[in-house]
C-alpha cells in the first residue's frame, strides 16, 4: 500500500473513534451530597420531617442516595430516592436517630 491509501484509512479510523467517543468511557463521579430536614428540629413522638439530599456531580451522575436508619427509631417513606419522609418512632424518650444517605 501507499502512502495516500495508509493516510486515508488513518483518517477514516480517526473518524470512526471520535463519532463513537473515542478513548476511555465517561465515569460519572458524584462530588459532593448535602442533607436537609424540614423541620430540621427535634421530632415529637410519631411527627415527620421530609428530609432531602442534594447530590452535585458530573458526567450524568445519579441524584438518587440510598436511605438507611443506622441507630434509634422511627420508619423512612423509601430506601432510595432524593427525598424522604421520616415518622420518629411512636414514643421518643431522650433519644436520637441516626439516618444514613
């Protein structure tokens, strides 16, 4: 083969890596993830707070978290999700819960 036909079919492979992305994929990577409750106060027994989390990234990352109650009490509306209600549980002595997002 000559030059020409080598510099053409380099062109064209060229071509073909960058209409499909070319090189290593996109890895989407999560940077940062902020929690809020409203109210983000003290419960009384059997009360709910609706509680978000804010997740910042890039290359298409997933805004959902999953939900987990790690001590205490009290029930979740979903394990997973970018918001949630909490219900403290139904008799709250001097006690915390402990969420994890």
């Amino acid at each position: 083969m000559n030059k020409k036909n080598w510099s053409v079919i380099t062109l064209l492979f060229a071509t073909v890596l960058n209409a499909c992305g070319g090189g290593a994929p996109v890895v989407p990577t999560v940077t940062s993830v902020t929690v809020a409750a409203n109210p983000s106060m003290a419960l009384a027994a059997s009360a709910t707070t609706t509680i978000t989390a804010t997740v910042v990234g890039t290359n298409g990352f997933s805004s959902d978290v999953n939900w987990s109650i790690v001590s205490g009490g009290g029930t979740i509306s979903a394990a997973t999700g970018a918001s949630i209600t909490f219900t403290a549980p139904s008799l709250v002595a001097a006690s915390s819960t402990i969420l994890r997002a």
